[in-house]
C-alpha cells in the first residue's frame, strides 16, 4: 500500500466518522 492509499484511507475514516457523529447529533442522542 503507497502513503498516498494510506491517506485517503484515513481521510475516508474521518470522513465516515464524522458522519456519524453529525447522525448521532440529529438523532438527539
């Protein structure tokens, strides 16, 4: 795996959990 895969590997993880977070926040949990 390049650094570059690796980058947006963790960029996609972010992403993914912030989501989250942003669906926990509507939810009002």
């Amino acid at each position: 795996m390049t650094e570059r895969e690796l980058k947006v590997n963790v960029e996609k993880d972010l992403v993914s959990q912030a989501e989250e977070e942003d669906m926990e926040a509507l939810l009002g949990t």
